[in-house]
C-alpha cells in the first residue's frame, strides 16, 4: 500500500518533470551551441552548469525528503494528514528529477569537461610551436645578417687592396671604359682597324711567381710584377696567406654548425611549415650577395674561352704553360669558393663588358651548328646512299642535252633559245628507268642496285659559260664528258677536263655522234659492243682510227683513256662509251658504267649525310606560285615550314617553306610541268621551294636551314660572306656599261665575255631591271653617253623603267641569248661612234706634212693647184694648210685630191697627188712664188681642239707614225 502511495505522482509531480524534460533539451541544445562558439565562452558556460548542478542537487535532497515525510504520515494517523494536507502539497511541488535523470546529465557534464581540456591543449600545442618557429626565424635572420657583414668585409678589403694596387674603378670610371669599349666596336664594325692594347691576357703562372717570390728582394718584385701587369693588361694574383686562409675556414665552419643546429629546430615543426621555411631560404639565397655566385662561375668559364683564344696566337711552349693555368682557374670557379669569385670579380665584370651576350649567344650558335655536323658525319653509313648527282659536260653543240632528252624521251632542247643551254638544269631519274635503260646490257640484267636514282645536271657549254660549268662540276660526284666522234677534243672540252681534273672528279666518256660514221646501220635494244661489232669492216675501222685519235688527244692532256670493254683497268684509265644521242645507241651502256661507278669506287662519296647541302640553281616566277627558288638538294632533308637563308640583292633573305614541289620522274627542273607537292623531300633532288619575299633571291649560291632562331644571324652572315666573295671578285670601271643578269652564274658569264671584248663595265645587279637601275646608268651620260646603256641579260623590263629610260636617253639590251646581246651593244657603239665622227668630221684635223713638186705647179693663185709629195701622215678634204717657215701663213683649205687623174678622199705617206686649195673665205688669196715657195714645206694647221676630236673620234685612223707627226706639229705650233 506504502509503495502504491509512493509510486503515485500527482499533479504538481508531473508538470515538475515536464519542466526538468524541456530544461534536459534546452541544456542539450546549449551544449552544441557551446562547442561551436570556442574559447571566450568557456567559462561562462563552466560556471551556468555548476550552478546548475548545485540547483539541481538540492532540489534532488529536498525531493528525498519529503518522500521519507511521506512513508511517516500513515502511522500518525488521518488526523495529522488533514492537519499537513496544505504543506505537503507545497513540498510535492518542489519535488526534483529522477536517478536516470541525474545520471544523464553527470554524463553530459563529464563530456563537456573533456572537451574543455583538449581545447585547452590545442591551443598551448599551437603557441608552442609559434614560439619555435619564431626562434627559427629569428637564428635564421642573424646568420643571414652575419653572412652579409661577411661578405661586406671581404668586398671592403678588396677595394682596399685594389686602391693600394692603384687598379680600384669607381663606378663613373666604369661607365666611361663601357663608353670607350663601345666606341672601339663601333670603329671596329666600321671596319677601322685598331692596335689592340687592352687585350685580355692569362696571368703569369705558378712557376714565374715562385720565382719571382724567392730569387729577388721584396721590393723588386713588387717593381718587376707592376712591369709585368702593365705589359699584359692584367694583375697578377698573389698566393694567399695561411693565416687568412685558417680564419675563414674557421669562420665557414662555425657559419655551417649555426646552419645545422638551426636545421635540427626547425624539423621539429610539421611538414607544410618546412616547406614554407625552404620557398623562405630559397628566396633569401636569390636576394643575398651570394645570388652572383652563378653568374661568376659563367663570367670565369667565358673569361677561359676569351683566354683560350688568345693563346692560339701566342708562342708553343708559353702556350701549354698558360693552358694549364686557365684550366687551374677554370678548376677553381667550378669549385664555389667564394674567396676567388670575388677576387676576380673586377676583371669578370671587364671581360663580360667586352664579350656582349649577342657574341655568346652567336658563339653557342656556331657551336651547336659544328657539332651538328660531325654528329651527321658520323652517322654516314655504307648501307645508306643517296642518289648521284650526275653533271654533264662539253663542248658547245656535241649533244649534251640530247644525250639527256633521250635519257628522259623529252625534248628540253627544243625549248631552249637558239638550242642553246644557257642555265644549269636538273632532271631526276628513277632507279627503275635506269633498269629499263640497261636491260639489254651485258651481265646487268639481275644487277642489284643500291642507290635510289640519279640526279644529272645539264650545264652549257659556250666559252663563256666557264662558271656555270665550274659550278655545276662542284656540285656533281660523277661526270659524264660528252665528245663528238667527228671532232675530237675541242676547247671547252679541254677546259671541262682541267675543271674535273682541278675538282678530282671521276667521269665517263661518251663518244657521241657515232651515227654519223659512214655507212653505220642502227641496231637499237642491243649492247653498243655488240652493234659495233655487227657493222661493215669500214665503219669499224672508220670508228677505231677516230676512236685511237681521240685517246692521242686524251694522252695530250696527260689522261689515259680507252674503249669501255678494252678498259684494263677503270681506275686508271677513263672509259670511253661510244653513244649515239639520236638513235640512242649506248645509253644503256652509259648508264650502267655511272651505276658501277657510284656503287664500287664512289660508295663512300655517295654515303647520305644529315647536314644540309643544297645549292640555289635558279629564280623564276610561276603564275600560281610566284617566285620560287631552284635547288639542287645533295645531302640533307627538306621538310614545309623550314626556316632558309638565301643570298638576296638587298642583304640575305630568311623566309619560310610554304611548299616544296618536284617535277614529275624523268621531267626537267626548268621546263614547266604539273608539280608534285611534297611534305618533305630526302637528297639528292632536284627541287623547287615555293616561299614569300623570294623575289630578290640571289641563284648560284648555297642555300642554309636554321633549327634555332640564334642560328639565323650566324648562317646570314655566312651568305653575306659567299655572296661578297662571290662579287668582291668582279672589278668595276669607272666608266663603262650596267649590266643585269638573272643568276650569279649567268651574270658572271656575260661579265668574262664582255671582259674579253674589251668592254668596260661600271655596275652590276642581279635581277629585273629597275627605275633604279636605269638612274644610276644615266650618269655615263655627263662622261660617256656610249656607255649610258643597260645590258640586260635573261631579265624581264619593268615598264616604268624602260619609260624613264627612253626620257632619259639611256639605252636598254635585252636579250636571252648571251652573243646576241653582244651583237646589240656592238652594232649601237658603232652607230654611236659614226654619228659622233660625222657630227666632229669639220672640227678634226689630220696631221700632214706635204713637200710641193716644183714641175707640178698648175694654178698659182685662187684656187692653187699644184703637185705634192706626202713626206708624212695623212692629207684629206677639208684639211686648212699653212707655211710655218713664212710666219705660219695661211694658204686655205684642201677642197679636192687626185690620184692618177682618179678622185679620193685622202693621200697617206709616199704618195704623189695634185691638191686644190682654196682661200679662206673673207681673207686675201695667197699666190704660189709671193707668199711662198717650192722649197717650203707645207703642213696642216692643227688646234688643241682638233687634237681632241682626233683622239676621241678617229684615234683608230691615225696610225703611231701619224700621233708621232702630232706631237711635232704640237711643239712647232707651240700648244699646250
């Protein structure tokens, strides 16, 4: 009964326990509230729940008393309940929580106190190492201040010594040996050649100062080294002191031990913080005086090449002495000690002020590019070859082209001027045409063939195409020298076999025209052997004698030559193929003697390098394409997007590939076809780059490939050079003719032939003719309007050009045949020189001296005709004569001359003529035996004037005797 009562919780009990329920949430809640606002809360909080507690627990003791109140009230009786009923009401309403209640929130507050100290260690966690990254940092900065004053101590007494060794440079006095440094390149690049004074060169060595320090007395040393200093522009470093030395090692290492126990600190703090702290040491280090550290090590190693090279020039025995010192300072820059960087710091600073970073980095540009060819040079290989190029040589209309037009069943030469082969042209031909071709040739038929093709070059073979044929002949591996059975050896031949013998390049002989030996029957598809052997006992014995005849020609020019198939021995002597260019008899033979050639003796000539070789042969214009470039590629790869140099008429062009395109196989370079475009194209080919600004592009010299963007400038000065060698050999004259050309080739022929016809030339240009070129050929007009002529040689007019021209009265020569042009200029000096002489015939006086016949006086006065003797020079219409022994009397002027009762124009030395002279109009006549006599002379009255027509117009009239006859006549009249 006692329990039930207990157990039965009244109104009042119940809406308490409500209350503490909705009180358990709100302190649950605040709890979460609690652990999101962190630290400054804390204790606020630790204080509202003890009092809390507190509230609770005597809540929970008066509960527990009023409960033992209430197990006491049955014994007293019903009297005393109703007595107490007010009072225990109000003490049920105070009643606390239960245990489960209690033991909840014990729970709770024992989780929040846990919570509080691991807050609490967190953050004395954090302040700690706060503290010895501080620490860390603070060591840090103190050795870096330490390193600094270091560093300033040693650059003050550096500076000390330098000012007590007189060598000490403030910075004005830098910046005026800059000023004067660059002055000097600037004279140099003018081309001002200077005395180089202030050369750079190596300190003495170990031995010269050994000596120096242990033969002489102290001062005399100091004397002899201050001599010594002066005389090669550089100190000489004393050994350091050992003491010195020991300081700083000790310094160093006390500097090290600080650095390490600072490291051992600093890798107590986590991982993120020792990498902020080595970004930290890193930039310190870059900011610090010892950033330059690298920079010296650059300056030593440019200062041992700028050594290096002024050794070369110095004597053998100092020069290995003085190779070892630089490579000792070489070894001591490398090694890092600070003490020699900054000793020679002054004169890297000097060295890097003459040494500019363009020079270096054209230096490494050169370097590069030379090791570049020996790594191709080594990778050269046996088993891979690349096609022969082929040149074909010979004199002038013995069948070159056709030889090749037969080769490639085409007809070049039909297009060319006057059949006339006047560029270099490069046909491809494919290793199966070369099958086909020698099919039928003797033990050929299952040849196995190692090379891809063959690259033949056409080259003319006029006198004055001497270079181009050199050019060709220097580019080519195997020559094929072309004789006309018929004729034998004739001068270009001889030249072509010297170019080959000077070049020391193997050839072929093909003896050609053998169709035109009497009675020779055609045998086609058949071994020339064979087909010489099948024709009539006359014919064969017709083609030995001129056969033998052309080996006597041969053995003249110091060469043994004979029959292919009589050959004894191919290295010795040179095979002679008979060929025949019309019917084509032979070339198979031909070609298969090129083929054994390549792929016997000239394997390792034909072995395919990685280094470019390529050789401009030609500019055209193409409609479509524009300018483009021929080239013969020899070694190397081509690729689209290329960066070439070539040479140009205004200074070297850099452009790139826009396309690279080739003839179809067996189709020439220089005849238009459909071309193929290729990505890439491998030596030996003829090949034609499509590119922009070709338009000044220079033919005939080699054409480069920079790989860097440093390697431009080096390779442009490299074409600079070719094409200034290449012209600095042409002298100009000061008066003479303008002559055009389209390649340097082309040019330099018309310049050997003008040369030899004695015709001067004032200027030259590679290109079409121009309103500036057609300028600076006017000027011949103020000296000698002969000259005011432009000889324009395979190159198109521009039509403004050729308007100024005819305004300006300059004469312009086209032609695209070279002895065409010749013809022109020839054929307008001698129009020119007519008029002039008819324009000056009044003005000239031909020297005369006449002696009068005494027995031939017909007419004594007005007219005189009387009979003469021509004692010397030349008597001619319209020469006045005059007596110098009567006062230089004036007698008139020649009119008329007779010779044997015959008319002529003039009378020279020895002959007897009669002569009619008549008065000079306005004067008095003269009479024969008053004013003079038979016994004197009579000459003709010459003047400066007339003497200077004579020589500018009729210098050639007059022979020595006459000039000789002037010159008397000069002094007796007194003329200056």
């Amino acid at each position: 009964m006692d329990t039930e009562i207990s157990t039965v919780k009244t109104a009042a009990q119940k809406k308490k326990e409500k209350k503490e329920r909705e009180k358990q949430k709100k302190l649950a809640q605040k709890k979460a509230e609690i652990t999101k606002e962190g630290n400054k809360k804390e204790d606020d909080e630790t204080t509202t729940s003890e009092e809390k507690k507190n509230d609770k627990v005597i809540s929970a003791k008066k509960q527990d008393s009023v409960e033992a109140d209430g197990d006491a009230e049955p014994e007293d009786g019903s009297k005393k309940k109703k007595k107490k009923g007010g009072k225990e009401e109000t003490k049920e309403k105070g009643k606390g929580p239960g245990k489960k209640t209690i033991a909840a929130m014990q729970e709770a507050l024992k989780k929040m106190k846990e919570e509080e100290e691991r807050l609490k260690r967190e953050q004395e966690e954090r302040l700690r190492q706060e503290e010895i990254r501080e620490q860390a940092r603070q060591e840090q900065l103190r050795l870096e201040q330490e390193r600094k004053e270091k560093k300033k101590l040693k650059e003050k007494q550096r500076k000390e010594r330098l000012k007590a060794e007189g060598k000490f440079l403030t910075t004005k006095q830098k910046q005026d040996r800059a000023r004067a440094q660059a002055m000097i390149e600037a004279f140099k690049a003018q081309g001002v050649e200077l005395p180089e004074v202030g050369e750079k060169k190596p300190r003495p060595g170990i031995i010269c100062t050994y000596f120096l320090q242990n033969v002489f007395t102290e001062k005399f040393i100091k004397v002899v080294i201050l001599i010594i200093e002066i005389i090669l522009g550089t100190r000489i470093r004393p050994n350091k002191l050992k003491q010195q030395t020991s300081v700083e090692k000790k310094e160093e290492e006390k500097i090290d031990n600080e650095a390490s126990a600072a490291q051992v600190q600093v890798e107590i703090v986590d991982e993120p913080v020792k990498e902020e702290q080595e970004k930290k040491e890193e930039d310190d280090v870059k900011d610090s005086w010892d950033a330059d550290t690298t920079d010296d090590e650059q300056e030593e190693e440019d200062k041992s090449d700028d050594i290096l090279k002024t050794l070369e020039k110095e004597k053998p025995v100092q020069k290995e002495l003085e190779k070892k010192e630089s490579s000792e300072s070489d070894t001591e820059s490398e090694s890092g000690s600070e003490s020699d960087s900054e000793d020679e710091s002054e004169e890297d600073s000097e060295v890097e002020d003459k040494v500019p970073d363009s020079a270096r980095k054209k230096e490494r540009a050169k370097e590069r590019i030379q090791n570049r060819r020996i790594e191709a040079e080594k990778k050269k290989s046996l088993d891979n070859l690349r096609a022969a190029v082929v040149c074909v040589l010979g004199h002038v209309d013995t069948g070159k082209t056709k030889i090749l037009d037969k080769l490639r069943r085409t007809n070049v030469q039909d297009g060319e001027a006057g059949g006339i082969t006047q560029q270099i042209g490069a046909t491809n031909v494919p290793i199966e045409a070369i099958q086909e071709s020698t099919k039928h040739v003797k033990g050929f038929a299952d040849k196995k063939f190692k090379i891809p093709g063959l690259l033949i070059i056409d080259t003319p073979g006029h006198e004055s195409f001497s270079n181009l044929r050199n050019r060709g002949s220097s580019l080519c591996d195997i020559a094929i020298l072309v004789v006309d059975i018929m004729h034998g050896l004739e001068p270009q031949t001889i030249e072509s076999i010297n170019l080959l013998k000077a070049k020391k390049c193997p050839f072929v002989v093909a003896l050609n025209k053998i169709d035109r030996l009497y009675d020779w029957q055609t045998m086609n598809r058949k071994d020339v052997q064979d087909i010489v052997k099948n024709q009539e006992s006359n014919t064969q014995r017709e083609f030995e004698r001129r056969s033998k005849d052309i080996i006597v020609q041969f053995a003249e020019q110091s060469l043994n030559a004979a029959v292919y198939y009589e050959n004894p021995d191919p290295r010795e002597y040179v095979s002679l193929v008979p060929t025949s260019a019309i019917t084509g008899e032979g070339m198979g033979n031909l070609l298969a003697l090129i083929v054994d050639a390549c792929q016997g003796p000239l394997a390792k000539r034909l072995m395919y390098s990685e280094e470019l070789q390529a050789t401009v042969l030609e500019v055209k214009a193409l409609p479509g394409l524009g300018t483009t470039i021929d080239c013969i590629l020899v070694n190397g790869i081509l690729r689209e997007g290329d960066t070439v140099i070539i040479a140009g008429t205004d200074g070297p062009i850099v452009t790139q590939i826009r396309s690279l395109l080739m003839p179809q196989p067996l189709k020439e370079l220089r005849v238009k076809n459909a071309y193929i475009e290729h990505r890439e194209v491998k030596a030996a080919q003829g090949i034609k780059i499509a590119a922009k600004d070709l338009e000044k592009a220079i033919a005939g010299l080699n054409l480069q490939v920079a790989q860097k963007p440093d390697e431009v400038d080096v390779m442009k000065e490299e074409i600079a050079k070719e094409l200034s060698s290449a012209l600095g050999n042409i002298r100009l004259a000061e008066r003479g003719v303008y002559v055009q050309a389209s390649t340097l080739g082309a040019l330099e022929a018309l310049l050997d032939f003008l040369k030899s016809s004695k015709i001067p030339y004032s200027g030259i240009r590679i290109g079409p003719v121009v309103k500036k070129d057609v300028m600076k050929a006017s000027i011949m007009l103020e000296h000698d309007s002969q000259y005011a002529t432009i000889l324009a040689f395979d190159v198109k007019i521009e039509r403004d050009a050729q308007e100024l021209a005819d305004s300006l009265g300059v004469k312009i020569f086209q032609a695209d045949i070279i002895y065409h042009l010749f013809d022109k200029f020839t054929n307008y000096r001698e129009e020119l020189k007519q008029r002039k002489r008819d324009e000056n015939k009044h003005i000239a006086v031909f020297p005369c001296k006449l002696k009068i016949l005494p027995q031939y006086v017909f007419n004594s006065r007005d007219p005189i005709v009387i009979g003469v003797m021509v004692e010397a020079g030349i008597v001619k219409e319209g020469t006045p004569l005059c007596v110098p022994s009567k006062d230089f009397v004036d007698l008139g002027m020649v009119t008329s001359i007779e010779y044997n009762h015959k008319s002529v124009e003039s009378a020279r030395k020895g002959q007897e003529v009669c002569i009619k002279i008549e008065p000079v109009p306005g004067e008095a006549p003269k009479m024969f035996g008053r004013h003079f006599e038979a016994k004197d002379f009579l000459v003709s009255k010459i003047s400066r004037q007339s003497i200077d027509a004579c020589k500018d117009y009729f210098r050639d009239d007059l022979l020595k005797t006459d000039w000789q006859l002037m010159v008397e006549l000069k002094k007796l009249f007194q003329i200056l």
